[in-house]
C-alpha cells in the first residue's frame, strides 16, 4: 500500500475527531504519516503522530486477517522532535524511536519494539538535543548517537548500542566520530573560526576519533584566542590527552 489519498483520507477516520496530525520535526523526510514493517510480517502498519486536546500521540494501524486494529502511544511534552525507524535490537525487524519535545532544546527519546501484537517500551525517557542513528561497518548493530547541548551549538555526544537486554555505551566510537562528529566541527570552524570552543570540541572529536595529530593542531589554534573559556587549563589538559594518545 502507497501512501496517497486513500490511505490519508482512512487515517483521518482512524483518528479522534479533535486531533491534528503533526509532523515529526527530525529526521527531515519524516512525515506526520508514516509506512514501516514494525512486525517483520512483510506487510506495512501505518504510523502517524498527532496532537489532541495538548496531549502528543502516535498511531500504529495494522492489517491483520482483513481487519485493521490500532494501537495507541501517548507521549510527553508538547512537540514531536523525531521519529525513526531501524532494527535497534537486531531482532530482524524494525523497531521505533519517538523523541517527545520537553524543552526547548531538549527531548525524551522513547524506543519501541513490536512483542507479542502490542509495541513495548524497552527504553525510555533518554535525554537528548539532537538524535541519529548511525550503522558502523564493522559492528552488525545499529547505533543511536544522542547530542546534549552544552553551550552555543557545542553537545555533549553519547553513542549507544543494544546489547541484548538495554541501550548501553559504545566502547570503541571512532567510526562515529570520524564520519559524524569530526565534519560537524569542522564546519563550525568554519564558519566561526574566532569561536574557541569549536576549535576545543573539534580537537576533542579527533582525539576520540582516533587522530590525535590533527587534534594537537586544532589545539594550537584554539588557544591563539584570549578567551577564558575554554581556559588555557583546559586546553592543556586537552593537549595532555592528545599526546597520550599518540603513544
């Protein structure tokens, strides 16, 4: 089944007769209708998130035997930042990821997996600015990079994987850093190359990515700026971790 106006015009019956359809905010193809096979059948339930009396909501519609039945997720705060969709536990099928707007800068991700004709919350309420998801090539998992804003466009990044029973940290992340961190950063430098702090996250990314060298460079240019912060301590402190890096 497409997406089109009959599949738009049975969603809208499907809904409560107050509610207002609202698209996700991130990723940026993400629309307030969506078309995901959640439970591995071949076949694909619908997803749409919605807004009523306040509250925000998102909607699974499955085909089973010939007949339709939805199932119901009510939300947090009072905006949609992202929904996703991606095999988060390696089970073979697609589980869900729906990040609610607590803040202005802040969300709660929650993530979902089809068990047993319902989805269930396997996690909850993680704390995040800004969310991707993110397949390594050496590692079969999927991973899910959470930002933390710290100050300016500068975040905080923890990566997280599924290691059969809850999210927990990504030992080794230079893959990420490299292919998503690092280009982040230097773009900023980029575009503000007077602004210390992106010198110091870009050195710190690159040590993290695995190329200290470049971090130490970085680091040189960042403290050529009279700023207190970062403070020259810190940059010490971040050249220290860079050298150690490189025995």
């Amino acid at each position: 089944m497409k997406k089109s106006f009959q599949v738009s015009r049975f969603v809208r019956n499907a809904l409560p007769p107050d509610a207002r359809m609202i698209r996700p905010e991130n990723p940026k193809r993400a629309k307030a209708i969506q078309m995901e096979d959640l439970d591995g059948d071949g076949k694909y339930e619908i997803i749409v998130t919605y807004e009523l009396q306040g509250e925000m909501y998102a909607m699974i519609l499955k085909q089973d035997a010939g007949k339709w039945y939805k199932l119901t997720i009510k939300g947090s705060g009072y905006g949609i930042n992202y929904m996703d969709f991606a095999d988060i536990t390696g089970s073979g099928k697609k589980d869900l990821l729906v990040g609610w707007q607590i803040g202005n800068i802040w969300g709660e991700l929650d993530l979902y997996t089809w068990e047993k004709n319902t989805m269930k919350k396997i996690a909850k309420g993680l704390s995040y600015s800004k969310a991707d998801i993110f397949q390594s090539s050496e590692q079969e998992s999927i991973e899910l990079g959470l930002w933390s804003h710290i100050t300016g466009e500068v975040y905080d990044i923890q990566l997280v994987h599924w290691d059969g029973r809850k999210l927990t940290h990504v030992r080794d992340s230079r893959e990420y850093y490299t292919e998503r961190v690092i280009p982040y950063y230097e773009q900023k430098v980029k575009e503000i190359p007077e602004d210390p702090h992106y010198w110091y996250y870009l050195a710190d990314a690159q040590i993290n990515g695995g190329t200290p060298k470049d971090a130490l460079k970085s680091i040189v240019k960042g403290m050529a700026f009279k700023e207190s912060n970062p403070s020259k301590g810190e940059f010490l402190a971040l050249r220290k971790k860079a050298i150690r890096s490189l025995l």
